[in-house]
C-alpha cells in the first residue's frame, strides 16, 4: 500500500532465546502490518506460497482509439472555409472519429516467493488457530454478547460460523499521547488484531485443505482480542453474499 511501513524482524533471534519467546507472541522488534499479516496467513494456509497483494481482479468496458493516426492528413473537417481563407489548410483544433473495442483484461495471481513450510508445522498451526476459535465459541460468548448486546447479530453469526473459522487473537500494548495535557499516569492503551482464515467446510482437525478467506481485524483502542471474532465473521459473511450474486 501506499506510505505502507516495511515492517522489521528481530535481527538477533540466532542468540536472544528471550527475544525469540518473546517474538513467537509478537512482541519483541517485531513490527507488521494488516496487509503484511494477511499475505502471511494466506502463505500458511496454502501451503508457503507467498502471493503479491492485488486489488484488481479483472477490468471489462472499451477501449476507444483514434481512426487516423495523423489529424493533419484529414480532408473534412469542421469550419474547413474558414481555415482557408485565414491560410490554414489544416484544422487547429480537431476530434479524430473513433473506434470502439472491446476490453477485458484479468489479473492473475502474482506469485512472489515461497517460505519453507513442513506439512507437520503447517497442521500445527492451522490446528492451535482453529482451538483459539473453538474456545472463544465456548467460553467467550458471555462476554461478546456483553460487548456487542447492540448487535446480537453479531454474536449469532459467529456461532454459525464458529466451525468454519479459525484464527489467532492479539493484543498490542502502545504508549500513546492522546491529548495536550501532562498524563498523571503513564498513557498505556491496546489495540486489538485478530487475524483469521475461513473455510468452505468445517474443517477437521489437522485437515485444512480448502482455505476460502484470509481476514485481518485491526481494533484501536480495544479491551481483548476476542473483540474483533465477530467483526471477521461479518467479512465472511458479506463475501459469501458478493459470491453467491456472481
């Protein structure tokens, strides 16, 4: 994306075990973005294949062309007298006819690289995300219903969807001024990510093999990652209408 920062890896986790805890739960120098998070999880989801973001799929319309390369080589034109009598014989100003053709052009995936990633690795990371939804489904609907009792909605389409969702919640810890006055404690604030991979069917576990959606949830201000479970689903919900009208 545009002003997109490039994000930094730990530098040191060869010799800083301490550093390399820490970054597992992403703390550490670790620094990402949404996006750079998105393109990560579709990489685990199919297999390490690391694809270049798009934001096109395809463009369809016309493509309008001149008829005539060259304006001055045209005989009619209009206000053609007037030209000569002023000792032009070509027009000033002048609109070519044109020609319209049809245009579709589609954009395929843009493969960008491949991290190494063992199918054992893969089925343990796909297998620990769908237990943090498995859990929340269980243990956290009191709270989110609390969260969200103006959008029940919300909360019913996340128990639809609970088999067919998996994903790791996150908490960010900031030091951030957000006024002009002089904190009588220090400012500390979280931020909420949740980052998320749905699936066609309800997956069985260490069996992820039709990966539908990859969705990243990025709350400012929030309380717990566990916030932001309904707001993803409501992406997979919204894209499963825009493909059934396809």
């Amino acid at each position: 994306l545009p002003y997109e920062i490039p994000g930094k890896l730990p530098s040191d986790l060869d010799t800083n075990p301490t550093g390399l805890y820490a970054t597992a739960i992403g703390q550490h120098t670790l620094i990402v973005t949404p996006l750079q998070t998105a393109v990560q999880l579709t990489s685990i989801s199919n297999g390490g294949h690391r694809y270049k973001p798009q934001i096109i799929s395809m463009i369809a319309g016309k493509k309008s062309g001149p008829l005539y390369e060259e304006i001055p080589t045209l005989t009619n034109y209009s206000l053609k007298e007037g030209h000569y009598l002023s000792g032009l014989d070509f027009p000033l100003v002048c609109l070519p006819p044109c020609k319209e053709e049809p245009l579709v052009k589609k954009y395929s995936p843009e493969l960008s690289g491949k991290i190494p990633l063992p199918p054992t690795v893969k089925k343990q990371l796909l297998e620990g995300m769908r237990r943090v939804v498995k859990r929340q489904a269980k243990n956290g609907i009191f709270s989110l219903s609390r969260i969200y009792k103006d959008y029940p909605g919300l909360i019913s389409d996340f128990v639809d969807l609970k088999t067919q969702l998996i994903g790791k919640t996150s908490t960010s810890e900031v030091v951030e001024r957000l006024d002009l006055d002089k904190p009588d404690e220090i400012p500390l604030y979280t931020h909420v990510w949740f980052g998320g991979i749905s699936y066609e069917k309800s997956p069985k576990p260490f069996k992820f093999d039709k990966p539908e959606l990859v969705v990243v949830v990025y709350l400012k201000y929030g309380g717990y990652g566990n916030e932001a479970i309904p707001l993803a689903t409501q992406m997979v919900k919204k894209w499963r209408e825009i493909k059934s009208k396809k």
